[in-house]
C-alpha cells in the first residue's frame, strides 16, 4: 500500500479530527466551522470531500488514513453507500474488485443485474465482468434461471466483492 503525496499523515488527521460512527469531526472552530461540526461537503457524485490545507480529499480515504499507516489505491465501500464512512464499511480493493461491487445499471431493462433480452434468439442472457472483459454464462428461457446462474457466477468469479443488486 502506498500512501498518495497530498494524503495528510495519520499524526495530522488526528491534529484536526475526531473519528464518530464514520465522520470525521472538527476539532477546532474557525472559517465558519465549530467544534464537533462535520467536516466536508458532498460532490454532485455523492462522496463527501474535505479540504485540508487548500486541497480537496476523499472522505473515505481520510478516514481509512485516520486508523491506517498507509491509503491503498483504492478503496470500496462494502454496502455501495458514498457517504458510510465507517471503518467497518471501508475495505481494500483492486481497480477490477471496485468495480464487480455496483448496482445494476440505470439502463437495465430486465430489473436483473446481468440479464438481458436477446431479441434475435429469443432468450434471456446472463453474463457478468471478469477482468474487464465480458463472460456469457448462458441463454435461458428463463428469467429466474438466468438471473440464479448468473448470481453463481458472480459468486464464483467476483468472491467477496459480488453485488447481485
């Protein structure tokens, strides 16, 4: 794990914060703050960013920063909620585990995460990303059977990090 240039060291995170159920809090007042207020503000993205000394940080990765030496590259909210920042919510992931742990799209038509309708064969189709790539796990007449294969699937190849939301 590496710690990113502009990340604040733990010893300065714990100069300016306390740590509560996932936030982190002032310690002092000052530039329209209080003691005990929230730090930080939420993106048009839905994260909350803080800034510290001029720069903007990642709620998340401050947090993780409180309690750890170091920041990993990436790090993925378990339960998808930006704005859970318990440690307990937080873990180490990969670019490719980060990604297997989302929702299904807007998009989707079928209301199950990696189902589709085939038009031209007449089946409904599940398949899944597996190191960026997309596997097809089978054609299905039927919706229920296509959306439990491709949850095993999931299970199989995506681990600790598979999202059948």
């Amino acid at each position: 794990m590496i710690i990113p240039k502009d990340t604040p060291p733990k010893s300065k995170l714990h100069e300016l914060f306390f740590y509560q159920d996932g936030k982190l809090l002032w310690k002092k007042s000052g530039s329209g703050r209080n003691v005990g207020d929230e730090a930080g503000m939420i993106t048009e993205k839905g994260y909350r960013r803080i800034k510290i000394d001029g720069k903007l940080h990642m709620a998340h990765r401050l947090v993780w920063a409180y309690h750890f030496d170091s920041v990993p590259e990436y790090i993925d909210h378990i339960d998808e909620n930006k704005l859970n920042n318990t440690i307990g919510n937080l873990r180490q992931a990969t670019k490719v585990q980060n990604g297997c742990n989302i929702s299904f799209r807007k998009n989707n038509k079928s209301g199950v995460k990696g189902v589709y309708w085939a038009k031209r064969e007449q089946k409904w189709v599940a398949e899944l990303s597996i190191d960026k790539k997309i596997k097809r796990v089978g054609y299905f007449d039927d919706i229920e059977l296509a959306e439990l294969v491709v949850m095993e699937a999931r299970d199989k190849y995506h681990g600790a990090f598979a999202n059948h939301g």
